[in-house]
C-alpha cells in the first residue's frame, strides 16, 4: 500500500494516522476504552474499508502497536492482544448452482423460439404450445432438485420455510475461544454466523452481532467434523467462554460415532485407566446409554451447548475423583449429554464416562 492517511474509530472515536509505504502505521489506543471487544473500522483516503475486532482485557495503559492494514491488526494494555479478523462471506456454492441454472433456462428458451420459428415454417402450429410446456416442465425440475441438493446448506446462510420466525430472533454474542490445557486463547479456528466470519488468532476473542438459534459454527482444518455452539438462553446480549483443543473435539467426535454405531466396547478402550480398574468391558458395554443413533452418523456437525472447566470432578459411579476436567454438554435428538475429559499427559485426553 502507497504512503496515504488512514482513519480508525473505536468506541465512537476517530483516529488520523499516516502509513509509511510499506502500509505500515501506528496508533495508540485511548487508554479509557472500557474493556472488552470493541469493533474498529479501518479507512484508507479512497474510502476502501475493513472491519476488525479489538479486545481489551483490562484498564492498563495502551502501547502502540505496528502491523501493515491488510494484516491482522494487533492492539493490546499492558500486554498485547491480537484481534481477530473479521470477513464477510457468502455461500457461492449457491450462486453457482443459481447461474448453471438460469444459463440452461435461457438455452432452452433459445431453443424453444428457434423450434417454433422452424415449426412456423412447417407450418406445424401445435408445437408452439408444446415446446414452452417442456420447457416449463424442466424449469420445475430443475428447481425443486437445486432446493432439494442445496437446501439444507443455504439453510446455514438464509432463513428457510418454518424457520423464519425463529431465525428473526437473534443476539449478540462475544467471548473466547480458550485452550483448556494453556488457559491462553485457541488460535486458527474458524467461526461462522450467518454472513460473517472470523478466524481466531493467540486472542481467541470473536464477536458477532446477529447470531441466530442456529448458534455459531466452529471448524478448524484439523476437526473430524464441524461444531454448532448452541446458545443456552434467548437473551439478547451474551459472553461465551468456549474451552477448544483439536484433540479433544476430535475425541469426542470419536466417542459420538462409535456410540452411535453402538460399538460401547471400543468407547471402553477411551476410558480413563482408572475408570477401567473400577469396570470391566462387558459391564460398560450393558449400561451404556446414548443420545445418538445411526441416524447421525452422517451429520456433519455436533452440537454442542456448553463447555467448562472443572478444578476436581468426582465421577461418583466410580467413587473416582479427578484434576483438571474439562466437560462437553452435547445435543441431539431432543437431548442432551455431558462428556467429561482428562488429559492424558502427552497430545490425547480420556473419556470420563
């Protein structure tokens, strides 16, 4: 980016700064910004704009921060934190299934006209009427298979059918995304609600404005499956604290599919070891219950309503007690789960069960 002035606002308040010609600049935030996310919008002198979002963890002096404006901007008190970034989206699978369509209407429209003009000639007058109801009956089809095939993923984007009402209902929702063995934020996950999306960085902090009962979508390019964080309440503003390991979700998502499937004695083989003293594999074989059937199996997501962390938990059909848990509270089917993990000592984690 050329030398140019460039504009920020934050909390209502403008900044003039200049880049150098490598685009990059320097800003000191007002160190009166009350804490929390804050969203701040960055203009160049020919009026290009981009969004990101800037969290203060407390009320400490502001440091300056440099980074060029087409990166991730970092901004921080007394030690720096990074923003996330926030991109706006759209499905273009969508768009592309839209366009192939009115490409093929507008060929065989087309063609009608020219069979007609061929049919007049002939004089055949009965062909006129033919040819548009053809080409009225393959519009049809084509259309109810572009609902049937991309329904269910325009859903994700768009309110459809008996949705409506209940999409018109949304909140504002703010928190991080914390690694539970570090208790620092969980970078490269990225998150989705409706048109915006954004990728954590070392923060973890994400912010949108318009979530929807659909809740927010959580990937990562390590996740075995995609993730729908669940509000637990209809209020119109809350804060979210979500504890993310690759591991663990990916965990999880094995314990989901092998229940499932109910395959319980290969879940016995993801039980804590001290669990596996207190039970043996037939045993836990009998009594296992689950939420899911094979029904979900091919669900490309699992939702999850809540995640927390537990300084000591007691697992008391066991008499078992352990440090350091973490819990995932899962929903499907009308229900709901808690699934209880402890780390392993070395890159997996056991189920608790």
């Amino acid at each position: 980016m050329d030398t140019n002035d460039t504009t920020t606002s934050s909390a209502n308040q403008a900044y003039q700064i200049k880049s150098d010609a490598a685009g990059n600049w320097n800003m000191v935030i007002d160190k009166k910004v009350a804490p929390g996310p804050h969203v701040v919008t960055v203009q160049d002198d020919r009026g290009n704009e981009t969004q990101a979002i800037m969290y203060i963890l407390d009320n400490g002096q502001a440091v300056q921060t440099q980074t060029p404006i087409q990166n991730i901007i970092t901004v921080g008190t007394s030690v720096p934190q990074v923003v996330d970034r926030m991109i706006s989206i759209t499905p273009p699978f969508l768009f592309y299934a839209l366009a192939l369509m009115a490409i093929m209407i507008i060929i065989l429209i087309i063609n009608a006209l020219r069979l007609n003009k061929q049919a007049k000639h002939r004089g055949k007058k009965k062909v006129h009427g033919l040819n548009y109801l053809l080409l009225a009956i393959i519009a049809i089809i084509m259309i109810v298979t572009l609902i049937a095939s991309f329904g269910y993923r325009a859903n994700r984007f768009w309110n459809w059918g008996g949705q409506q009402q209940q999409q018109n209902q949304t909140m504002e929702v703010s928190g991080r995304l914390i690694n539970p063995l570090t208790s620092e934020g969980a970078d490269g996950a990225d998150l989705v609600s409706g048109n915006t999306s954004i990728r954590t960085n070392v923060g973890g902090q994400f912010q949108f404005s318009n979530v929807t009962a659909d809740g927010i979508l959580l990937t990562h390019p390590n996740l075995l499956r995609a993730f729908a964080l669940l509000p637990n309440d209809s209020s119109a503003k809350q804060s979210w604290t979500i504890y993310f390991d690759v591991n663990l979700y990916n965990t999880l998502i094995k314990v989901i599919d092998l229940e499932a499937r109910g395959n319980n004695l290969t879940v016995y083989d993801l039980l804590a070891p001290q669990i596996k003293e207190k039970i043996t594999a037939d045993q836990y074989q009998s009594s296992a219950q689950s939420i899911y059937t094979p029904a979900d199996i091919n669900d490309q997501q699992i939702n999850l309503l809540q995640t927390s962390w537990l300084d000591n938990y007691e697992a008391k059909a066991y008499g078992l007690k352990f440090d350091k848990v973490v819990r995932l509270k899962a929903a499907a089917n009308g229900a709901t789960s808690d699934y209880y993990f402890v780390f392993n000592g070395t890159d997996g984690w056991w189920l608790i069960k």
